[in-house]
C-alpha cells in the first residue's frame, strides 16, 4: 500500500531512496491499473487521466510532457545521451499493448483507439513495411514520419500491434486446455463493421461482427471443428447494459 494513496486517487511510480513516493506519470501505473481485479468509478477516470498523459496518436510516452525532466529527443547530442532520453521520454511502440488493454478493460476504447492510426500507417511504408520500430521521438510534428530510433524492426511492438486488435478489440481468446472461446468485443464507435479470422488449434474461425442501430450480430463462418469448444460472450452497450451468453 506504499504506492497508493487512496486520498487522490494516485499510484505512486516509485519510492525514492528517502522513501517519499513519486509522483511522476509513467506506464508503470498503466500497467498496474490493467492488473487491479476490481473495478469502480474511481478507477475508470483514474484510468482515463492517465491514459490522456501520456498516450498520443504517435505512441504512449515513458514519462508525462508536463515533468521537468522530459526529454522530447531519444538522440540530441551533445544536450545528453540518448540512456537519459530512454525512461525520460520517446514514444514506447510495444507500450500501445498496455495501454488499449488498459483502457479496453475500463470501457475507454473510444479514447484509445486513435492511437491505433500512427502506427498501422507505418506498417504501410516503404522504409518499414510490415514493421513496427521499438522508439519513435517525441517531436512537436503531427505526422506518421515522426523520427524513427532505437531498433527499427522490433518483434514486440509488431507483437503487441497485432494482439491488441484480436484480444482486446475484437475481444476474442482461446483457452485450448479448456476447450473455451470468449468473445468479450470492445469495438470503438468508429468501428460498427469487422471481420477477422482466428486461429483456434489446427483450425480457423471467420468471424464477423455487424453494429447497428444498437444491435450486434455476430456471425461464426467456421468449419467444423475436430473438437467440441464452449463459447462464452459478453457484449456491453454504451448505456451499461449488457448480453451474456455462455454454451
């Protein structure tokens, strides 16, 4: 409880060697609010607090841009190395995973999922075709070629790309040990139309979700399975109400 101070609702980041709690924004709190088992009010504006502060279109920042020691450059020779920009700045590509899991599981994808553009705009370009680089600086420019740095092809970032849009998104997962299939969609408003195919074993599902006029279709286009699954979904609306089904 050293890092929570229920008061303001804060999570501290870290203690300092004196043991006074820090205050400063990072994806530390991120991260642990996505762990938290309950959910509340509180929790869900804290969420969203956080995320407006450190997630923007290009990626989500190591430290907030209103601290004094943000470092807007990974590489600015000769003002400082480039290990003082690292934890101090830069957009972390990987670190967009955490933050739309956050922000999925707090019902906030509306406020997340513009931060999905950037990065599916450079998976698109020459210079980085089907990749995704690990850092991106945080430059004043609003537009997709913002300076690359770090390593330019990063496994992880590509990674946590594609699972954000299957897991949290789409919310589709498959537990084969237990022969389940949840579906839990948290589709951003912008999205009323989706079809994807999920690997479930040897096999595949086509999938398709279909929003309108507050109601939802989903569509299982699937070939017969070697195995039987249980399927379990949960779809709630704007208003809190909710479909649940489990068979």
């Amino acid at each position: 409880m050293y890092f929570i101070d229920t008061t303001s609702q804060l999570i501290y980041d870290h203690l300092n060697r004196t043991g006074i709690p820090s205050a400063e924004l990072r994806p530390n709190q991120i991260i642990r609010v996505s762990t938290w088992q309950s959910r509340n009010r509180s929790d869900n504006q804290w969420s969203a607090t956080v995320l407006s502060k450190l997630v923007y279109e290009h990626g989500t920042t190591t430290l907030a841009q209103s601290d004094s020691n943000f470092h807007p450059f990974h590489e600015y020779p000769p003002y400082y190395v480039k290990d003082a920009a690292y934890h101090n700045a830069r957009y972390g590509t990987w670190l967009n995973g955490a933050a739309i899991y956050a922000a999925t599981r707090y019902d906030l994808q509306d406020v997340i999922y513009p931060s999905r553009r950037i990065p599916s705009i450079r998976c698109c370009i020459a210079e980085l075709l089907g990749a995704l680089s690990e850092l991106l600086d945080c430059t004043p420019s609003f537009h997709y070629r913002a300076r690359l740095s770090g390593t330019y092809s990063q496994a992880w970032s590509l990674a946590e790309f594609i699972r954000s849009m299957y897991q949290d998104y789409f919310g589709i997962s498959v537990d084969i040990p237990s022969k389940a299939i949840r579906i839990q969609p948290k589709l951003p408003a912008e999205l009323s139309s989706v079809e994807f195919e999920q690997r479930i074993g040897t096999a595949s599902a086509k999938i398709s979700y279909r929003r309108s006029n507050e109601k939802v279709i989903i569509t299982d286009h699937s070939k017969k399975f070697k195995r039987t699954f249980r399927v379990n979904y949960l779809w709630v609306y704007p208003n809190g109400d909710a479909v649940v089904f489990a068979g």
